[in-house]
C-alpha cells in the first residue's frame, strides 16, 4: 500500500516544536508526520488498523526521541505481544531519524475486525535509552496495558520515569494520505533538568494546571496539518505569563541498513554456517525489515 503526502499543506510536517512553561516548571514537545510517515509505511503492506498502530508508535518515538540531547544519542521503543494480531513492534529513533516496522502474528484475523484498541493482549513495552557520550544504557519496560499505545507510554513514565507526564496522539487517514501527530508535556521541578522528582506530587498544583489545559487538545487539531503547531501551542497555553518555543529537529526516515553493514555481520559467522545461508546462486539474501530491501551478499 502506498501512502502519498496528504492533499493538505505541507507546512510543519516531519519537525519538533519544543517548548516550556517557565513559570509551571513543564516542558514539552509537538510532533506532526507527513510525509516521513508516508514513506515508512509504504514499505509494507499493512492492514489499516496496524498501519495506525505504527503511526501512533512512530509518533511516540519521535517525542520520546527529541528529548535526547546529544546528536548519535538513541531511543527505541519495543512492544513484544504474547498474543493478538501483533507479535512485535519496533522503532527507533537517532538525531532526527525514525524508522520503525511491526510483525503481524501467525493468526492475524481478518484485517475488518481488527480495531486499534485490540492489537495487543498480553506482553510487555521495552523503552530504551542510549547516551552515546558516557555509553550508558537506561530500560524501562512496562506491560502492555492500556487502551493504546500513548496509555502504556504515559503509564511507563509514572512508573519507570516517575515523571508526570501527559501524553496526547492522534492518526489521521486523510484521502490516500496519512498524518499522525502527538504532543508530549511533563513537569520538571528545578528547570529543564528536573533535579528533583516528583515521586508523589502527581497532585501539584502546577503540574495539575497545565495537565488540564494541555489534556483539553482535540485529536483533530493534532492531525489538522492545516492548523501549525505554534498555533495550536498558542491555544493550549495562551493565559500563561511566559512559553518559549523553539524549533527542534527536522524528522526524516532512517534506515542504516547497508551492503557493508550486511557483510560486516555476516563476517561473524563461520564459513560453514555462511554456505548454509546461501541459496543456489551462493548469495546470502537478507531482507531489511525495516525498509523491505533486500541485499545479495557474496557468500
């Protein structure tokens, strides 16, 4: 299925708005899709429900992702499902690239009676973040519970993060286009940095407030590619003293597969176990589930 840019302006798409509310301690992020998202899920044949399962996912990555500060820094989000019409989701996202694919189970039912809310049953979301200046590796997994993705994100932040966290999308199927958008709010005591967490202050009166005015957006001004961001922030956040607004990374899609890296990897394995790859030609076929491309490698 192919998924053309949708018949709307263009303007805003595939960016990050970042922003903060000095005077809340909150800080946040608005993310639209377009394009970037169209040619993501142009590489497989998805059913609609699961095409939307991705776009949500895509969009959570992106948020999640914009947070990190240092530019090869990496986020990837990991849902693995026990049962259900999907088996694995992944995505994943590095200095302003996305990617991200899903593997439907061996039973998928008829794609008409697959709805977003019943794509997962039982299984657990890996969030994992890698600092690439100190090295270090940060995971925090969560079950699987919720009604959608955006519920199991904001339930990881409350409990692996501990960071009160509001977490909007929305996926919208516009003609033969597609635009997923999303916007990510939390409350950081002491500044950006958020030095001190707020284990038991869900109920603070600061995070209280802008929880209500950032939980009154609409899904359709998130998909509306016609409304800019900065604008919808405006609505949202228009009676607070101060917002500063910044522009944050341009999004495009990211695959890092290569014929190096391919044969990097296959290297690794012994001669032996290389001819038993091999096909009738002597070519290793490896399929890139991320991108659909296949690569021939020289056994």
């Amino acid at each position: 299925m192919t998924y053309p840019e949708p018949p709307l302006p263009a303007a805003g798409l595939d960016h990050v708005l970042a922003f903060t509310i000095p005077a809340r301690n909150a800080r946040g992020r608005m993310v639209r899709l377009g394009p970037v998202l169209g040619q993501i899920l142009g590489a497989h044949d998805y059913p609609p429900a699961l095409a939307h399962c991705l776009a949500e996912a895509l969009v959570l990555t992106s948020l999640m992702g914009s947070l990190l500060k240092g530019e090869d820094d990496q986020l990837t989000l990991q849902a693995q499902a026990n049962d259900g019409p999907i088996r694995l989701l992944v995505c994943d996202y590095r200095n302003g690239e996305v990617r991200g694919y899903l593997e439907p189970s061996d039973s998928l039912p008829d794609p008409a009676e697959v709805t977003p809310d019943r794509l997962f049953s039982t299984g657990h979301l890996a969030i994992t973040f890698e600092i690439a200046a100190t090295k270090q590796r940060y995971q925090g997994v969560v079950p699987l519970e919720g009604a959608s993705l955006t519920a199991v994100v904001q339930n990881y932040f409350a409990q692996s993060e501990q960071v009160p966290t509001l977490v909007r999308t929305s996926v919208d199927f516009v003609g033969e286009g597609v635009v997923a958008a999303g916007m990510l709010v939390q409350h950081l005591p002491e500044g950006e940095e958020g030095r001190e967490r707020l284990h038991v202050q869900l109920d603070h009166p600061e995070w209280e407030h802008v929880a209500i005015l950032a939980g009154s957006v609409k899904p359709e001004e998130l998909a509306d590619p016609g409304l800019p961001l900065d604008d919808l922030l405006w609505r949202l956040f228009h009676e607070e003293s101060e917002v500063r607004v910044a522009a944050g990374p341009e999004l495009k899609k990211g695959c890092r597969c290569t014929q190096l890296h391919f044969e990097t990897v296959l290297a690794r394995f012994s001669k032996d176990d290389r001819r038993d790859m091999a096909d009738d030609r002597g070519m290793i076929v490896v399929d890139c589930a991320f991108c659909s491309r296949k690569f021939d490698i020289q056994d």
